[in-house]
C-alpha cells in the first residue's frame, strides 16, 4: 500500500474510509485515485442522503423534489479526494447501517416537522396579538 498523491498521502489503496456523496455519508474500501477523484467501494452508510432538491433545502415547493436511495453495497462511487477522510473505526454490517442510517434520517425530519408546528402555532398567536 503506497501513498496516493502528496495531497493525500494520509490515504492509502484498501483503506477504509468515510466519504461523502451527495449529503450521504458511506464508509467505503479506497479501491483507487485519478486526479482529483479516488474511487470508493461502499460497505456501510453512516448518513441518508437527504431527500428535495439541494439547492433550496427545506422547500417543498420546488418543480421536482429528488428521492435520493442510499448507494448500494459494494457500489463503487467516484469522490473528490477532498470528500474522503480516513475511516477508523468498525465497519459495521450494511443492511444494519442502512436501517439505522434512514431511521435518524426519519427521526430528524420528525423533529424538524415538530418545530415547524410549534413555530407556526406560535407565530400564528403572535399575530393575533399584533393586531
């Protein structure tokens, strides 16, 4: 295992790393680098992609709203070289990270939904008291 670049000589062909992929985030083998690009085989996913449209987050009224799926396991992905960090821990079983991945991806989106209904209750009370 010989060191890929002097960019990223931390990084090394078969290590695994963490890599981000369109607000995903997978844990992955390094399989190999070209230029400014490292090729990446998934084995986990630490984070869901998020689902809507990237460049206006949190509008659901956009004229198409992406379903973003997890990549696959053992997919392989080209990664700017910026977006892969080594990986350090246990990789954990993918089928278990996917399950645990989309479950925090839901329990986000239920917090974000409950405060989006307080604030609304309470900004609706507001103006009430504003008139």
């Amino acid at each position: 295992m010989e060191p890929i670049n002097q960019n990223v000589q931390h990084l090394k062909i078969g290590d695994y790393v963490k890599a981000e992929v369109r607000s995903g985030h997978y844990v992955g083998e390094l399989i190999e680098i070209n230029g400014p690009r490292g090729l990446v085989k998934v084995l986990a996913v630490l984070k869901h992609p998020e689902q809507g449209d990237l460049h206006h987050p949190y509008n659901p009224d956009v004229p198409m709203f992406h379903e973003r799926r997890a990549l696959s396991y053992t997919e392989k992905t080209t990664v700017l070289v910026r977006d892969i960090k080594p990986y350090t821990g246990t990789v954990p079983e993918y089928g278990e990270s996917l399950r645990a991945a989309a479950e925090a991806e839901i329990a986000a989106l239920d917090r974000l939904h409950r405060w989006t209904a307080k604030g609304l209750e309470q900004m609706q009370q507001l103006l009430k008291e504003y008139k």
